[in-house]
C-alpha cells in the first residue's frame, strides 16, 4: 500500500502577509477606521438619496389637467358642494358627480398644502449615486423600472439592461 501524498497546507502566517493584515488591519480597541467610517456614512447617504427619490416617485400625482384652482378657491368648491349634498336636493346622478368633484378637490387641496416636490433636483442626485448603490446591493436594471424609475434616469446614471 502505497502513502498518498499530500500537499502542505498554504503558510498563511507568512512575512508578507503579516504586512499586508498589519496594513489593513482596524485598530484593536472596537472602534473603526477612518476610511471605514466615511465609507459607512457614503453608503448611508447613497441609501437616503435613493429613497428619497423613490418615495417623490412613488407619491408623484398626475398634473391635473385644465385650470390649476388657489387653494382658497377649492376650499371654497368643497365648501360649497358640501352644503349642496347637505340639502339632499340634488339627483342621484348629481349627487355621485358633487362627491367626486369633493374627492378631487381634496387631492389638489393636499397637494398644495404638502408643497411641489422638486423631481429633477431629486432626480439629478439619484443618477450621481444610483450607480454605484445598484451595484453595491446588486439591483438589476428590471427592478428599479418595476419600482418606477423611468428609463432615461437609469440611462444617464449608467444602469442598462
């Protein structure tokens, strides 16, 4: 019977390796780098600027179309239309048409209340670092246009297909 031979196991614990894990290593005492603190806190504001984004998407209205109506108008409208439905005099027929008018005023009447958010400037910080986030936590193309990211947003930050 013949002895197998086997290799010796790779010395780890060389002298060039022990220069290389005293040259990357963090220090002892719990607390973490310099270079991996400003990574933590990029990684962190990638991560909110992405979600930012995807969240003024995510509530992104329609414009409405037609006359855009002052605030003090609609709550005049709904006012208004609510004392009509009050009454009671109003057809059926009519009265589903008040209630709906009273619906989509409220939405614009929210609308001007929270304030426009600025899509483009939003936009324009999620192409500089939607990138290197996507890469990062591996997120294909098809999943950001599923969450709503138009297509030429993902073109000019580099994200293709």
């Amino acid at each position: 019977m013949g002895m197998i031979a086997r290799e010796a196991p790779p010395q780890l614990h060389t002298k060039d390796h022990a220069a290389m894990v005293e040259e990357n290593s963090e220090p002892r005492n719990g607390s973490m780098s310099e270079a991996h603190r400003v990574a933590l806190n990029e990684g962190k504001r990638r991560g909110q600027v992405v979600q930012t984004y995807l969240d003024a998407l995510r509530e992104r209205k329609p414009v409405p179309t037609g006359r855009s109506l002052k605030p003090d108008e609609l709550r005049k409208r709904i006012e208004e239309t609510q004392s009509e439905l009050a009454e009671g005099e109003l057809t059926t027929l009519n009265e589903l048409k008040a209630r709906a008018n009273v619906v989509k005023w409220r939405e614009q009447l929210a609308v001007h209340e929270q304030g426009q958010v600025d899509l483009p400037s939003l936009e324009a910080a999620f192409v500089e670092v939607a990138k290197e986030y996507g890469d990062a936590h591996k997120i294909p193309y098809a999943a950001w246009r599923d969450q709503g990211v138009p297509a030429a947003a993902l073109r000019k930050a580099g994200i293709r297909p």
